[in-house]
DNA sequence: TATGTAAATGATACCGATAACATTTTGCAA
DNA sequence: TTGCAAAATGTTATCGGTATCATTTACATA
C-alpha cells in the first residue's frame, strides 16, 4: 500500500472544483437521476481528477440504506452451500446489493453469535440455512424489521419465509427408490444427530418412511459431527457392515459419503451395487463420474439461491413479484443401485 | 419479518433510560474502557430492555474505521479456494473483521469492478488472488491506502505484499517426479491459458522444466476455460491420447482434472499408473480416497487463508507482528504415479 | 410575448455514533 | 482532613453523505 498523503477527497472538494452543490454531485453518481448531460460530465470528471470514491458507508448512514445482505450457511466447504452461495451470488449481482456472509460450522450459537453481529450492520435482508435456531436468535430475526428468508428447509413455522425442501420427504423418495429396485434391508449413515438438522431431517424421512412400509428402520449409523467426510463415510461403512452384516442397500446423508462408502467396497471387493447398493444425497459432481457413478438426490441448489436472490429483490423493491418457486427433489437413479444398468 | 411498529432506539434512547450521556454508552458497549461496574450494568439492563442494537454503519462513520476486510477469490466452487477463504474466516474469527466476499469469476475485469465496489465501503485491508491484475485495478489497489494483501501467488513486483508460492516451481517439482519414476513423455492438461494465471504459470513451469531437463514438452492439452471440470478432466485425456498415444504421464492443472482423467482410464481398461501415470494439483479431498489415490502438490490451501488473516491483523495492529510465512508446497506421492506401491 | 409545467439545481437539516478534550468523582497516601 | 493522580463521565464538534423542500432554469404552447 502506498500511504496516502493527504486524506481522501469528499464530495464537498468534488463539488467546489465542478462548481455546483454537493447535492447536485449526489446526483449525478447516481443513475436515473435528472442531471444535465452537461453539468454530469463536468462532475464525472472532476471526480476524476480528484480520484474521488463515494464513501458507501456515509451513504448508507445518511439513506438508512445499506446495501447488505447477511448471509449465513453451516459450512463452505460443501459444494451444496457453495453452489447455493454461487446462485446467490449471481442473483444478487446487479441489484446494488453486497453479501455479508457468515458460517455458522453448524452451530446454532455460532448462528445466533453471526446474526447478532450482522444486524449492527443493518442489512437490509437477512438469509438463513435451515428452519432451528436458537430461542434468541428467532427473536433477534423477528424483531429485525427486515425480510427474512430461511432457505435449504421446509419450517413449519417460518420465520417470515422459507424457500427451501422437505429434507424428510426427500428421504423418502430414496427409500421408494431403493424398494422398488427390490431392497428390503436399508441402513442409514448419517452426521451426528444433535448439530446437522438437514440430515436429522432427511434420516427421519429415512425412518419414517421405511416404517410405513413395514420394514425394518434400526440400521442407523452415526458418522460424526458434519459436514460428514469421504473418510467417515468410509469408516461408517464399515461399522454398518460390522453390526448388520446382511444389509442389503445404504442411503449416506450425502454424496461423500456415499463416495466414501463406495471407495471402501471397491477397494475391498465388495461389488456396488450387487453386493450393496449404496445412495447418497445432493447431486455433487462426484456423484456423476464417480466409478459406478452414484445414485442421489438432487436438491439443485443452486436453483435455491438463485431463487432466494430472486426473492430478496423482490421483497426490496417497490411493486412485489410473485413468490418465487423452486423444483421439488428428484431422484436420478445411476449405476450404484441398480443391478440392471449396471 | 414482523414490521416494526416504532423504529429502533438509538444509543440516544439508551443514555436517557439509564440516565448517562451517550459517550457513556457508547464506551459500556466496548471491551476495555473504564466505565464504573454499577453504570456497565444499568446501561446493559436499559439496552436490553429497549432492544438496542449498536448501529455499526454509524460508528463506522464516526471513527473511520468500517472494519471490512475486502476479499476477492475467483470462485467459491473450488475447494482450495473454499478452504482458504475458511482459513482467512477462522482467522479473522475473534479480531472483530468483517469479510466483504466477491467473486471474480477467473475474470481481471470482473475483479477491477469488485474492487471498484468495495472500495466504497471503505475497507481496512484488501485480500486479492494472484498477482495479475488490469492496470486500472492495480492502480486503484496501490491508492487505497490500505494493506494489500495478493495471495495464492508470488508476484514479482506485488502491488504490497504477497502471502502465496510459486505455481511455476510447484508444477517442476511435479515434473521432477514423474523424472525420478521414470517417465519422460509427459503431457499437461490445463485450463484456457488466457484467463487462469495460476494454471498459466503452472504450465510455464511445467513446459521449463521439462526444458530444462531436455525433455519433450509440446504434449500440452487446453481443457476449456476455467476451472476445469472433472468431465473436462475426462475429455482431455481422450485428446491427449489421440493426439499424443505413447504419453507416459500426465499432470492435470487440479486433482479435479486429473480425477476425471484416471475415471476415463479406469472405465476404458487404461490402467493407472501401469499404462499412464496421473497426478493432480491441490491435495482436494477426492485426491486421497480416489482409486487409485492420487498423486497431487499440496499447497496448504487453508494455511495461507489462515496466514492471510494473520498478516492482516499483524498490518492493522500497532505493534506489528512478524511477517507471516508459509510452508512451500510439497509432493504427496500416492498410487497414481508410482508403480511401485500399487 | 406571456405562461405554465417539467427539469435542473440549491439550501438546510439531519442521520447516530465517536474523537478529543474538559470536568467531576473516587480512592488512597500523606 | 487534605491533596492529588487515576478513573469515570460529560460536552462539543464533527464524520460525509442524502432527504426534503425551495428555487431557478428551460422549453413548449397558447
């Protein structure tokens, strides 16, 4: 950095040098705003000449107006989140806004912790992963004042708005799957229940389902805190076969997971899917190229962000749009279920 | 969001309540200034009985201090970049900094907009990737009057400082590799020269190298822009092949690339390393569980994130610390390139 | 030319905190 | 009890824009 000499300049010093009111330069930085084509030019260069940069936070205090969208997502180190981050961002790209984001490591203090952080900023929107949170931090986003939207879940009784899944329902459809490809005898690897409430949800769904088909549900193996890795998905395999040698077929609370399962097989033998068939969940990358390529869930979480930028925009302006929709999850079956195609 | 009837109270509303002056406040709100315990007290009980929340952007322009850290990466959609962003997150975790993210999509003109942008919120430092920048960003970059920070990347004239390692020599010591186990027609797969400077430099040293040890180094593959793809990674390898069948080796500009590669070879009868060897750059994840595991340049991607943060407090405290320093990337030899161990 | 309306520009009063310095209170040694 | 330094608190003047309303200018029409 070069240190600057002399302090920056204003938009007092940029209205002197132009020969109008500061007011005026207010104007003609902004777009839609009725300045003459002459007086902005004559303002627009002076600025450059002065190297002037509008100061956004003055603005901002001065407009009541931030620009900010606080963000939060458990983790970023998960394609899912980032891709839903890439959508956001995308979104929000030519609206004026900027994220403000945060990781809550799956921590509903640390979320609470974030927004209380967050709201000294003023955002003008807040977005959340997931529909639990802690007593405090609810009331802090009721009271906010602003447009909240929790996205990624299906809460019963949202906040304000939710743009997101039933992680359950999704679930279930693996077990549909899985039954209607002949297995009988599913098992469950999953995060540690007590922090990772998607894939509590989705290991509810899980249960749920299998019991209302009148199957055996206690094949449940718990993989660690989340995000659950490759290797844990690897090791979960092992205590699944450990305990329940006969399962037949494995839904992983995600596509790493599964990828991890899966790498344990190869590596020792175990044909997938005639031996186990094994399913994970989000439609990672992976999931396609894997070797036999995995059967998942896809959530498109991209769609989800783009979906909740779209939503921001709405709530923010003027004449409200129509509530945006995303797609319901679907199953694409591939090569690490299904005997037949493989 | 449930609208607020009254607007929120201010530290005005505080002072009154707890009967004190707003300096008083504001300090009771702070770690580490002297206000008597009993007042400390009353001022909490009337901040938190009125729901007060400190309004930043406020104290933000009073001070002059915004508390923003600017940082620009090229996509979140990439887990070395995820992981330092994760580092740089933890490490500014507790200095009271807020990341201002942005995305410059491996594009120099989306970063000169960015950082356009947030040089409007005034922040305290700036964390950029690479070393490449248009003149105009480099130019707004040297004026901020802040710490620059480039990382990932080490520039010959940095604009400020550099936290990162040389691409150029990381990609030798990978050809240096492939040497010592006996390959010499080795290929390079890599992403459209134009846009990504880090897999730019990586071929440089490659091709060097290669050079250097007079080698053939014409076996060059362009995989499309970037970042490449585990299915560019695949059709990559096809045209390296075809264009090139008695390569021995391959080296891919990422572990996502060079994944792809191998699950082209494994589901066409190529083995891997025995008919061609692959190695990767990155250490991702997949890198370590793949079949067979990948041999991959570890760059410590999290590290730098973390030293990044580090630097920064280090260059905004008054008492400077030591320069911060990395480790230099190094080999992990796995089963992909060495015939040996598989 | 007179006149009216829209466009362009200006004047003034804040927004809500903190910096810097002034003043009062406290606590303790002399 | 007095005196005095340190701790606690208060006063005042901004920080750099924008909202709002007032005023001037431009231009088309009668």
């Amino acid at each position: 950095m070069m240190d600057q000499p002399k302090k920056q300049p204003t938009m007092m010093d940029v209205a002197r040098l132009a020969g109008v009111s500061t007011m005026t330069v207010s104007r003609a930085l902004k777009p839609n705003t009725s300045v003459g084509e002459k007086t902005r030019q004559k303002i627009q260069d002076a600025a450059e000449q002065l190297g002037y940069v509008l100061n956004s936070n003055a603005a901002s205090f001065a407009s009541h107006k931030t620009g900010f969208v606080a963000v939060t997502i458990p983790s970023i180190n998960n394609a899912n989140f980032a891709e839903t981050l890439t959508g956001l961002s995308e979104g929000l790209n030519n609206t004026g806004l900027q994220i403000l984001l945060g990781y809550t490591n799956y921590s509903k203090q640390e979320e609470e912790r974030l927004i209380e952080q967050f709201l000294q900023r003023r955002p003008e929107a807040i977005v959340v992963t997931g529909g639990s949170h802690t007593d405090r931090c609810r009331k802090l986003l009721e009271n906010s004042g602003v447009p909240v939207i929790e996205m990624w879940d299906q809460p019963k009784s949202p906040i304000d708005e939710s743009i997101g899944f039933s992680n359950a329902d999704a679930a279930a459809l693996m077990v549909d799957h899985f039954v209607e490809q002949g297995y009988e005898r599913i098992g469950f690897i999953g995060g540690d229940a007590s922090r990772d409430t998607r894939g509590l949800d989705r290991r509810r769904g899980f249960v749920a389902r299998l019991e209302a088909l009148g199957l055996e549900s206690h094949r449940l193996v718990s993989a660690g805190s989340p995000p659950v890795t490759i290797r844990e998905g690897m090791d979960s395999l092992v205590k699944m076969l450990d305990t329940w040698p006969d399962t037949q077929a494995v839904m992983c609370v995600s596509d790493l997971s599964a990828f991890g399962a899966i790498s344990y097989c190869i590596r020792n033998g175990i044909r997938v899917p005639d031996d186990i068939a094994i399913a994970g969940f989000g439609a990672y990358d992976i999931s396609e190229v894997s070797n036999p390529t995995i059967t998942t869930v896809d959530v498109s979480a991209q769609a989800i962000g783009l979906a909740v930028a779209q939503q921001v925009s709405n709530r923010l302006s003027v004449q409200q749009g129509n509530p945006v929709k995303i797609a319901a999850p679907t199953i694409l079956a591939r090569e690490s279920t299904q005997k037949s195609v493989q």
